[in-house]
C-alpha cells in the first residue's frame, strides 16, 4: 500500500492516448481559424476578376475596311505600287532603275499617280485614328487597373490588419494562460506543503537525519514505509 502510495505522490498518473491529445490539439487549432473567417469579404473590384488588356488588330487590312472612309479601289492603289517595289523582279536594282520600271508598269496600266497619293493618304489616316483610339483604351484600361490595384491594396491591408489584430490576441491569450499557470504552481507548491505538513504529524520521527531540501509528501510517506518495516 505505502509503494502505491509513493507512485501517486511522484505523478505517475496515466496520461490521455496520443490520438486523444493530437484531436484535441486539431480542434483547438479549428477553433481559432475558422470563427471569425466569415467576416472577410472582398468588397468592390477586389470580387471582380483581372481584366485583359484592350486587344489589337494584327491584320491591317481590317483596320483598312473597318475605318469611316474605306480606301478607294484602284487597280494600282499604294500597296500594288509597294508589293511592286519589292517583286523579286527588281532585286539588285538601283533606286533609280527601279523608279523607272515603276513608272513604265503604272503607264502601262494607265495608274494615276494623284489616285495612288490619295489612297496613302487615306490609308496611313486610318493607321493613325486607329492607333490613337486604341491608345486612348490602353489609357483607360490602365487608369482602370490602376483603381482597382488601389482597391485591392487597401482590402488587403484591412486584412492583414484584421489578421494581426487575431494574432497578437492569441499571443497575449497565450500569456495570460502562461502567467496564470505560474500563479497556480506557487499556489500548487503551497497546496502540497500544507498537505505534507499536516500527513507529516501523522507519522513517528526517525533517527535519520534530515536530508537538506528534502520535504514534501514522499518524504513523508518514505518516513512512513520505513516505520511500518520496522
């Protein structure tokens, strides 16, 4: 009985499974995520998703037919005259010898030069209403994305505000349990002190000195054990 005893007094007490503490640990851990997760919400352009950048036409002659005033129709007109220049027919030809086998194929087919100007014209206008319309997008779709960039930095460090709010909280839970319990040991300390005084005028002195800094229950019940053998 007193060996029993001895085995209580030094704390082997059996512990909870593993699997136990490990499920505990989890829902814990579930318990400090998830409550105040519903209450973050993206709000405004932060719910919405990334926009694409305005896209541009790579075929020229759809910017060509799709502009107010389409380009005249002329068996000669200005990309004939550049297609002209670059035939394999006149590789290796001086500028000069090129310009007049130009001009003997625009007499042969009776072109008019003030035609052929004309349709430059009109089409290097519409390259440049097109290029302007399409940077006046680009423009906007950048003040766009800018805004929203702006949005999303400020959800985002309300956020993170809100979450570091919840994480300096559990820090300074976790300290006031930390000094609770050191409160509670000085406490335990005394608890068991008084109880090893009061278990102590239960049991016959021995002649054996006393042991320095020995005290507490055991010591008692080790005083005990050893009168009971006697």
């Amino acid at each position: 009985m007193w060996k029993r005893m001895l085995q209580l007094s030094n704390g082997n007490l059996k512990e909870p499974p593993a699997d136990t503490r490990q499920a505990e640990s989890a829902r814990r851990l579930q318990a400090v995520v998830e409550p105040e997760t519903s209450g973050i919400h993206p709000v405004g352009p932060v719910a919405s998703k990334t926009e694409r950048a305005p896209a541009l036409l790579t075929d020229f002659e759809q910017i060509y037919q799709s502009g107010a005033v389409k380009p005249p129709r002329l068996a000669y007109g200005i990309l004939k005259v550049a297609d002209m220049l670059n035939s394999a027919h006149l590789t290796g030809m001086s500028a000069e010898a090129k310009r007049s086998a130009l001009w003997m194929a625009l007499d042969a087919g009776n072109a008019k030069v003030e035609e052929i100007l004309q349709d430059a014209v009109v089409r290097q206008r519409l390259l440049n209403d097109y290029e302007e319309a399409r940077q006046r997008d680009l423009d906007s779709f950048e003040a766009s994305a800018l805004e929203q960039n702006r949005a999303l930095q400020a959800e985002l460090e309300r956020i993170t505000a809100q979450y570091t709010a919840r994480m300096q909280s559990n820090l300074d839970e976790v300290a006031r349990g930390q000094d609770n319990f050191r409160v509670w040991q000085k406490r335990k300390q005394q608890e068991g002190q008084r109880i090893a005084d009061a278990a102590a005028c239960c049991v016959p002195e021995t002649s054996a000195p006393p042991v320095a800094g020995a005290g507490g229950l055991t010591v008692v019940l080790e005083r005990a054990s050893s009168a009971a053998a006697r």
